[in-house]
C-alpha cells in the first residue's frame, strides 16, 4: 500500500486522535493547568510508540518535559529530526469562543469548504506536529521509511522554550541529524504555498508603575499626585513616535537592513493590502513609515502592549487614582538584534523615562533570537520539491513575522539549517479565540511531509 | 439630661448600629448587590423611625429610593434638611483590605489613638449621614430639638445620583428648608477644623478602541496592524501637555481664574508637602505647572485614568495582538465647567484624534456640577460657631477636589447653600482599601451637629 492510500484510508483516525489530542488543555503559562500539560507530554508519548518509534523518552526538565523519540533504520542514512510543542496559548478571553477551546469541532468556513478544526492548539502547534507523527506512521506501516527519524516535542515553546537550550546542549549527539523540520508556521494561502526562510525574535517584558502606597479617592487627590495609568500611558506612547519608530535609544543599531533587491523580491509575493484589510475588519493599516505591510512583519521590528491594567476594571464606575498600573510588551526582533541586549536597552530607558513620581518595576519574561534560514539547502530543495509535488505550484520563500526562538539555537547548536514547513495559514486565529486548522491542511500537509523524506533521501544519496 | 451626657451614656450602642450598617455592602455600581442596596434603604428606614422621625418613607425611583423622614416641631421655627448616601463605592480590590471591607472592625492607629472603625462606607457616606440620625435622637430623647429637620437619605451618590434631580424637582415643598447639612467631605486634621466651601464637579467617561476583528497572533501582525492598546495610550497620553495642561480643546474656557488675593488666602490653610508626600509614599508630588498642591486639588480641573484594560492580563505571556482596549476615564471640574458641555468636547476631541486605523467609542457613565458655597451665610456661622464650641478652634474654608454633584443642584433648585459639614480626614481612605473612619470623628461630629442646631436656631431667631 502506497503512503497516500494509506492517509486515505485511515484519515478519519487520525482527526479523531488529533481530537484526543486537543481535549487536553495544556496551557503552559497558567499554573492551573500544569497537570494538563504533563497529560500532554504523555499523549505524545504513546503517539509515538504507537506508530512506530524507539527509545521513546519523557525527559525531565525543571519545566515541563520534552518527549523524544527515533527509529535509526540505518546509521548510514540520512536524519531527519522533527520538532514540535505540545503545550498551547492560553484561551482567554474565553468568552470570544464560538465554541470552548478544548473541545475540538469541525466547521466549514469561506477559507475552508472542506472544514476545519476549531480548538486551541489546532494549528499552533498540535495539529502541525502531529502530521509528522501520522507521516510517520504511514511511512512505517507501508515500509516506505526512507530516512532515518528523531522526535523532539517540547512543552515550553509558548512561554520561551526555557529548558530546552540546556536540553539541546546536553544531547548534541543524540540529536544530530541532517535537517530539522519544524511545522510551527504558515503559508501564503493553498493556492501560494510557501516556506518561511525569516523569523523575528522576542524580547517580552512586563511593567509595573507605582504611584502613591495605596489607591486614592480621584477626587481628593486628582491633579495633585501621579497617576500611575496616565504615566504608563505616556511611558508607552513615548516609546514610538509619529512614524511609529522605536525611540529606544540603539534599538534599531543592529538591525540588517535589506538591498533595494531583496526588498523588491519580498514584495513580489502575493499579497492584496485590499483583502487584509477586509479580512481583519479595519479602515487602514498601521506601522512604521516607508515600509510595506510585508516588510513590517518581515524584517522590521516592532514593539507591542500584549496586555495592561490598573484601576478600576469592573462594571459602573469607580472614581479611584490607583496605586499601581501595568503593562505586558513585547518586542519582535529582526537579524542581527540581540534579545538580550534589547532587554537591557529597554529597561534602562523605560526607568530613565519615568517620572520622579512615579517608581517603575522591569520584569523579562522571556525572549528569543530572530533567524534567517538558507532558501538553497538541500533540505530546503526537498521541502520545495515535496510542495511542489502536493500543491501543484513551487513554494516561494517568505518571511514571517513570529517567533520560533528554537530556530537560532538550532542553527548554532546542532549547526543545520531548520526547514519551516508550516501547513497553516494566517487566517487561522493563532493566539486567538476560534484558532482552527483546515483538514485539508492536515491532510495534505501528512502527504509533503512524507514526499519530504522521499525527495530527502534522493538528494542526499546524489 | 444634656445631648452631651446621653451622647456619653450611648455611645458604644450608637457605633454598634453603624457597624450593623456597614456591614450591609449596598454598592450600588455593581448589580451583584443591589438586594443589599435596598436594605440599607431599609436600615435607614428603621433608624429614623426609632429616632423620633414622622412620616418616614422609602421613596421609590427607577434605581435605589430615597429614604425620607422628618420632624416638624413648629412651622415657624427654622428647618434644617439633612442630605446623605447610604450607598458606597465598590470594595474591590479585595485583597489590599487587611480585614473583610464589610466586617467593620475598630483599629488604633498613629492619626487615630483612640481608634477607627474600618470597614467600606465608615467615612463616605455611612459613618458620616449617621452621626445626624444620632444628633437628632439625643436632641429628641432629651427634649433639646431647636428647629425642624428633614432627612434626604439616597442611594445612588456613587453612581450619580441619576434620579436624585426628579425627586428633588417633584418634591420641592417638602425639601423646603432653610438651611442643607452635608457631611460627606473631610476637614485639613482634628486640630485644624475646617468646613468645605468648594467642590469640584465631574464627567465620567469610558472608551473602547477596536483595531482588527478578532485578537491576532502579535508576531504575524505585530507592527502592521494598530495595537489598540498602544493606541489608546497614545491618546490618553495626548490629552495632557508637558505641564500637564488639558489638551481638548475649549475645556478651560469656562475656569474661573481666581485672584491672587484669594490665591494667597487659600495657599494659607495648614499643609505640608513633606507630610503629604511622605504619607503617600512618593518623591514628588505631579501636576499642571503654576499651581500649588492645595490649587491643584481646589480650584483647577483635571483628567485621571480611573481604570484600563486589554489584551492578556493572566500569569505569564501571551503574545496577542488584542482587538479591544478599553479605558475608564473621568475629569474633575471647578466653577463655571458646565459637565455636559465637556463631556461633549471629550467625545469630539477624543474621536477626532483616534487615527483611521482603530474604531473609538465613548459612553457617558455620569456628571455633576462643581460647586463654590458661601462662607459668610447664617448657616455657615452656626458651622463655625459650632465647630469652635467642640474643637476649641474657629474652622476655616477650603475647597476639596472631591464631587459632591447634588450640591449645585440644591443651590439651583431648593434655593439655599448646603454647608459642607464633613468630620472625615483625607487620610481616611475613601475610595480605597481600608477606608475608615475615626470613632472620636463620629462621636464629635455628632456633638458637634447637635451644637449646629442650638446656633442656627439663636441666629435664625435674631
């Protein structure tokens, strides 16, 4: 039986396990749902012992655990190594759900005629590394394994992938392989398919500022004593200015700037500024002047308030001048901008610019390094040949806008360029209420993923 | 018996009934307690009635009633009207409170030797209105009412006092009085009485800014799409200058400038800024440049951010691009700011200002009129009189930062100025976790009250 008649023919499980898969709610960054998450890891776990995998492992981090797995049918073949995350986004605000985010349904919508997954994780990241582990299966169960297959699962990637450097470090030999694949991003659309070769870096914070040591009345106090939500609103307006540029002074030193050529090329992909707009609902774009809305999110960086508050929040008013307001920014990073350094740079200016009012509290959450991949790689070759083979049309390279801190450390570590191949698309509401994945998606991605190996294989027995 | 003696002869009871009050937590911004709204209406209700009150009743509105109640001991003596709230702010946040806000509880401290009550309500209104029911139950038990009185107990200050301008309009025979008691504002400190002559007025709002339809991934989007929230800090940040200077058009056209005389006179009540800062716990003290603290809370508007919120505000990070950012936001007016009118130059000016990126909506919560009253009436002589005869100290006027809205409306529709008759200090926390209020406050403002109807009743009779 060939890889594709077996996809057809057992299509029907693997959504199902899919749904399995999502029932579990394993939020990383709630500690309510630590149980979940570990649940998770186990679930894949057996996943992978199920379709085929040897030495299947739940390593112990002082975080959640990273699951691996191999089937090395031949040291002398090539390796290919698989990353994934099985923890998710939170699902806040649940209320925003059409359905609740933990119990997986299929619904038809413009984009997806044939259906599609409506869960938290469904996209980001369940259903894009589970093709692999289905790839997998089919390719095992039909004897048509070509290459040999290491599994690296994390379930940190959503709160900055914390243990997995000293992970990584720790089992350089065991890991080593001759590409890496990761599914954690998106295409164009069905009809443009597309491989990322750029991803920016974060650098996430969390701000606090401090007026007087206890809320006050507005009335007998207001206009006399700071008020810590107007400071923090001017601290975050000051941060850009009119033509939305970063004022952190040397923010933007390290920042590669792209040739006229280069910047031409990445405007040549298909992008109507019309259709954004109207999918999104808004009257006009914003970001910072002289750039297009694909090099805004290619190749600049930009800095975001992810979540504030401070007052009163509830129904009704409260006339109250409160103690203390806060605010969760991030900032996306280009090459060569070091999150570490931007972190500092930051912070120094955010408690530069504060008000002798006022005090001012930095908190890193977390941050990650920005990368460029090889659009020439061999494994860059196979995952085009593969695409071209499912979709019908040669994949062009993009760049996208997240982060998948993971991919420089790769890079550097394990000295092999990722191959990003995401099935998703960018209208599927990652990060947001009613994220999904088209089973088209799914399915289709199963199928490249398995022709990868084959085309992998054949290029590097050349 | 003298007031004084039954006053010391009942004391422990009269603080044991206002704790029963304050533990009723008749919050009338949240509908979560609006069965315990009414029956503070009620306990109102059943204290006036054992006090000694006629035709005492609960006055229905289309929100909280009013409790009405009166003593007509002979129509040619003077009238006293006596106004209050029985309603309170909302407790949260919960957490600052070192004991439950509605299990009253009596605590020493530094400004309070002698003890505080703690509990939501203790100083605004609760602890404050019911030092007159207990005024005039020691003037009735011991024979010694000089003039008539009539209560007007509501309950929605906290809220507006949405309904309070049609009852005063459909009743105002009944209201009919010579002089209006309110206590509800606070003095400098317990040895430097003072009576409030002045009160700013209020324009509540609350903004919502939408950027895209739904909440988006921060790295797929991030820096092409308006964040909402970085929006709306740009245009709260927008609305004051440098120095602090309301920026909306128009909103000081109508400030009274007041003279450098009167400027003077008000910049001579006792205060220290190192007192001040220092029980705030802050460096500096901030606001519009040219005035002084004491300017800055009496005499000049101003605009606080009462309450923000947006995106992810949980444990952790999420990097979400958020659709809605939301802000609470209110200005304080000084005579002659009408609050319809600026609530108009707010909306216009803050919807002219949102750029083309986001959609903005702004809802009116409420207003009121700011208030000067005058320091040379009869009423405000037997004030004065009477707080020299218990504290030892003539007081002096001052004009307080806080709103009391229906002051302008008495003024307007009943004819007489109310005298601001507060015993609160402005460290009392109103507004804020651990509110209270000082039982020598209570005990000698209920004195104090009771000495106000001997002089108002020797001077009216001149």
């Amino acid at each position: 039986m060939s890889v594709a008649a077996y996809l057809e023919k057992n299509k029907d499980r693997f959504l199902q396990e899919l749904f399995n898969l999502l029932r579990i709610p394993s939020v990383s960054a709630d500690p309510k749902f630590k149980g979940d998450v570990v649940a998770a890891a186990n679930f894949v776990k057996n996943s992978l012992e199920k379709a085929g995998a040897d030495r299947v492992e739940i390593c112990e981090t002082p975080g959640f655990p990273i699951v691996y797995g191999e089937k090395i049918i031949d040291p002398k073949l090539p390796t290919v190594l698989v990353y994934g995350h099985y923890d998710v986004q939170p699902a806040d605000p649940y209320e925003l759900w059409d359905s609740p985010p933990f119990e997986p349904v299929l619904k038809k919508t413009a984009i997806h005629p044939e259906g599609a997954i409506f869960a938290r994780g469904a996209a980001d990241d369940k259903g894009q590394f589970y093709m692999h582990i289905k790839a997998f299966e089919a390719m095992m169960a039909t004897g048509d394994l070509p290459c040999n297959v290491k599994f690296m699962i994390e379930g940190e990637e959503e709160i900055g992938s914390d243990n997995l450097d000293k992970f990584v470090l720790a089992n350089k030999e065991r890991l080593k392989a001759d590409v890496i694949l990761i599914s954690d991003t998106h295409m164009i659309g069905m009809d443009n398919p597309s491989i990322t070769v750029g991803l920016r870096g974060m650098a996430y914070m969390e701000v606090e500022v401090t007026g007087s040591n206890r809320d006050l009345h507005s009335g007998t106090y207001g206009g006399a004593v700071a008020n810590p939500i107007n400071v923090l609103c001017q601290l975050i307006a000051s941060l850009k200015d009119e033509n939305e540029y970063i004022t952190i002074p040397g923010f933007y030193e390290k920042v590669q700037e792209l040739s006229a050529a280069q910047r031409q090329r990445l405007n040549e992909a298909p992008f109507s500024l019309e259709d954004y707009k109207s999918k999104l609902d808004i009257k006009e774009v914003q970001g910072e002047k002289g750039y297009s809305t694909i090099e805004r999110i290619g190749i600049r960086p930009t800095l975001d308030v992810n979540g504030i508050w401070g007052g009163y929040t509830g129904e009704g008013a409260k006339t109250v001048l409160p103690s203390k307001a806060f605010a969760k920014i991030s900032m996306r990073l280009v090459p060569d901008q070091d999150w570490h350094e931007i972190t500092t740079l930051f912070e120094n200016h955010f408690k530069a610019i504060a008000p002798a009012s006022v005090t001012v509290k930095v908190k890193v959450h977390h941050g990650g390094a920005p990368a460029v991949v090889s659009d020439s790689s061999l494994g860059y070759q196979a995952a085009e040949a593969a695409m071209e083979e499912t979709f019908g049309k040669r994949p062009i390279p993009t760049r996208e806008g997240g982060s998948i801190p993971i991919v420089a450390l790769f890079q550097k570590e394990l000295g092999s360029d990722p191959i990003l191949f995401g099935f998703g698309l960018d209208t599927d509401a990652l990060h947001s209420p009613n994220e999904h994945y088209g089973v088209k998606n799914y399915l289709i991605g199963i199928e490249t993923i398995a022709s990868f190996f084959r085309h992998f294989s054949t290029l590097q027995g050349k």
